[in-house]
C-alpha cells in the first residue's frame, strides 16, 4: 500500500495550519516542515502533530524551500499543501482511496479560492498538481512555483484525484500588504531577469487584478498575451482574467472580443460564455445575453482544466436568465427560470425573495402571492420557513400577508422580534417598531440574514420619522 508524506513550507501561519494539518492527518505517515522565519505561534501550534520541523533561511525563492522539503519526504508520494489551505472533511477518504490505488506519477488536486468573508460557498476554482511521486519532480521558479517531471524524455501519468481544498489565501483579511509587497518584490526581480515570461506577467496581472488596479493588470495581461502558450494551464485563466478587468473598466465591446478569441481557442470554457452572458446584460443587449446564458447551459460543465467558477452551467445562468427576463418585464418567464435555479440548488434561499418579487408582479390578488410562495415549502407554517416567508412578504410591501405569516409564532427569538418591528414599522408604529428592533439585537443571531444590521438600520430611520424614540 502506498504511504503519503505531506510537506509543507511555512512563515508565520498560526491562523489555519492547525486546520491544515488536522483535516489530513488521517491520511499522512509523517509530516515535513521546512520553516522560513516563523515569529508567530505557528511552530508552537504544531508541536502536537509531531512533525519534522527544519529551518531555512528565507531567500525569496519558493522554489528553492520547496524542494527542501521534498528532500526529506519518506513516503510513496508527497502532498503539497500551504498552511492556509484545508481538505475538505468530506474528501479526506478520497484523498486515502486515491493514494492507495494509484500508480500515477502525479495526482491534481481542486482548490477552492475563497473569496467571501462569511460565506464558503463563494470562491474560484482551479486545479493544481500537489500529489507527487516521491523522486519524480522537484519545482522551478522563485514565485508560483510549478513542478518540474524528473524525467523530460517521459510523459508523466497524471490522474485527478477528486479532492477538493478551502484556501483561505484569496479573502481581504489575509492578502494583507505584506503578503502583496513580498511578492511584488520577487515578481519584479524575475521579469528583470526575462521581461518576456509570460506566466510571470501573467502573475504580476493578478497582484494588481488583487489591487483593484484593473488598468495596470490589463497592460501586463496583454503582454502576456503575446507570448502565451495556449496549451499551458495558467493561459485559460489569463484570458478569462484579461475579459473580466475590461469588464470592470466598462470596456464591454473589448471584454466581449476577447472573451469570444478566449472561447474559439477553448470553446469548452463555460465561464467564458457566461462572462460573455453577463456583458451582454449589463449593455442591455437582453436578448443576446439570454441566447449566451442558454449557450453555457448546453455546454455544460467545462473540463476540469477549464472550469474557474462553479455553476456557470446551470443554476447561475438560469438566475441571470430570470434577472434578464424582469428587467424585460417578462415576469412569468423570470419566475420560470427562479423556479428552476431554486430548484436546481435549494441552499440558495436569497431566491425565495426574488421568487416573492415576481409573483408580486405576476397577481394583482396578493392572497395568490401569499399562496404560491406558501406552496414553495413542504411545510410553510414550520417556524424557519413561516419567518422567510413573512420576510420575503415584508419586502414587497405586503403586510396582511406577512401578518398571515408570521401568526402562530410570535416569540422572543431574534427572527420574530425583528420581523414584528418591519409589521409594526410599515404601519407606521414607529415607537413599537423601535423597541422590536432594540429587543431584536440584544437576542442570539437567527435564521434570517444579518437581522442584527438591519435592525439597526430600521432604529436609525425609526428615530428620523417620529424623533427620539429611546
């Protein structure tokens, strides 16, 4: 049976390495660390997982830690990982399953980039080669390293593992300056070295992309443009990278045009087309932008190499399509295609609300709204459903109907004491609603999104409408 060594190079992780190493120990038969320079708790934090522990003295040059680490691996094969990246709990037994099994020279790994503070579920995707043969790569290049095969008169046999990684590298809170000036430094004194790289400008495209420097970012993308290897995996992404900052900038013709070079290079790219999709409706090119989201649904999912978003091929062009369709004021097929997003992936219950809004349009009887939103829960009067409901209702103005709602659940949980301050505040009760809401923030959060926020919002206004309501 195959053994697994998991290397790592660190400096200053505290925040996650212990969640790192956590979600694979089950898997590992040692642990190598070469560290660079912690000054944090990281080396204490790990003490626990017995790892072996070397230090290096830090020289700007990834690769160069990298393959120090990859020295002292015993194992069959070797995972990769960085301490702010974390399998997922569910694909620890993929990740076993795969190692016992394989023969391959090389398994990839999906990453998840998370890129919303409080929500997992937003991130990009991109796949990378982190389990490796024992002997068989070492890495090149001083940032965003790659592995190298050992072997160049050999084709590598590489496999897709399935396992799926939580970076939390990408979120605000960790790309601090530090981290953007470390890499500026290196990225700079690469290009000097060779200013036609072009994965290295297109990695100097993104520090600037990270920036919100969308202006700077296109001028490096486009060099590397020049100079790219389509057949290489980080051209793809380049491409998508260089249509969505001119996206950004309000350049929609150039956006489209190179989105649409990018799709005859990788016409299986759907994120491509549904970038494509999203320009058109944002010129208001409504019917074209409707052919373009029914293109990436027909296409489907995009190979594994080409797949930078998740659900570009269903539930997010079927959304899009239905915002498309209100904006059209053709609020029955909008509702279709809610309908069909809600139902393709029932976690996205922000949909409900949307759902409301057209039924809102669609009946002039609203007991019919009331009724058809009902008719989306298998059991509408169960608590958690009844408060969406009534919330859904209250954003359309629709207070008898909330009331209806909201009647046989009246409590001092967070949900209901907001939801009665929005009743009593849109009939005008602004002293109640006040202290409906004061009473609100002082319980526990609940269902409903960022009640706490909101009601202070709704205080504010309380206070302007009817004057001091303390």
């Amino acid at each position: 049976m195959n053994t697994l060594s998991l290397c790592m190079i660190i400096k200053d992780g505290e925040k996650y390495i212990e969640q790192c190493i956590e979600s694979v120990m089950p898997a590992v038969a040692e642990i190598i660390i070469v560290d660079t320079g912690s000054t944090d708790s990281t080396l204490e934090k790990i003490k626990r997982f017995n790892p072996f522990v070397y230090q290096m003295e830090w020289k700007n040059d990834f690769s160069q830690a990298r393959n120090a680490s990859l020295k002292h691996a015993t194992s069959d094969y070797i995972l990769v990982l960085d301490a702010d990246e974390v399998i997922y709990s569910e694909d620890l037994p993929k990740l076993i399953q795969a190692i016992e099994n394989t023969n391959a020279d090389c398994l990839t790994i999906r990453f998840h980039n998370l890129t919303c503070e409080n929500d997992e579920n937003i991130f990009n995707i991109h796949e990378g080669l982190r389990i490796l043969k024992n002997g068989s790569y070492h890495f090149e290049g001083a940032i965003h390293e790659q592995p190298i095969f050992n072997f160049p008169d050999k084709t590598p046999i590489t496999e897709h593992s399935g396992v799926r990684v939580k970076h939390y590298g990408y979120l605000k809170s960790n790309a601090g300056e530090k981290k953007f000036d470390r890499n500026m430094t290196i990225l700079k004194q690469v290009l000097e070295n060779n200013p036609q790289e072009p994965f290295h400008l297109f990695n100097m495209g993104n520090q600037y992309m990270s920036i919100g420097d969308y202006k700077t970012a296109i001028e490096y993308y486009e060099k590397a443009d020049k100079f790219k290897d389509i057949n290489l995996a980080y051209s793809p992404h380049l491409i998508y990278r260089h249509a969505s900052c001119l996206k950004n900038l309000r350049k929609c013709d150039e956006c489209l045009a190179v989105a649409t070079e990018g799709l005859k290079l990788y016409p299986a790219c759907t994120d491509l087309e549904f970038l494509r999709g999203v320009t058109l409706a944002s010129m208001k090119r409504f019917t074209l932008a409707i052919e373009s989201f029914g293109r990436c649904i027909k296409m489907g999912k995009a190979p594994q190499n080409l797949c930078f978003f998740p659900d570009t091929s269903d539930v997010r062009p079927m959304i899009e399509m239905a915002e498309v369709y209100n904006k059209m004021d053709d609020h029955y097929k909008a509702l279709d295609y809610f309908l069909k997003a809600i139902n393709a992936d029932r976690r996205r219950g922000y949909l409900i609300y949307r759902i409301a809004n057209s039924l809102n349009k669609i009946f002039p009887d609203k007991a019919l709204v009331y009724k058809n939103l009902c008719n989306l829960f298998a059991d509408s009067n169960h608590k958690p459903n009844a408060m969406v409901i009534a919330d859904a209702l209250l954003n359309i103005k629709l207070l008898e109907q909330a009331r209806l709602a909201l009647d046989s659940h009246i409590a001092d949980d967070a949900d209901s004491l907001f939801l009665e301050g929005r009743v009593l505040f849109y009939s005008k009760q602004y002293k109640s609603a006040f202290q409906s809401f004061k009473d609100s923030t002082c319980q526990d959060a609940g269902l409903l999104p960022n009640t706490k926020g909101r009601a202070h919002e709704y205080m504010t206004a309380c206070n302007l409408l009817c004057g001091d309501c303390h």
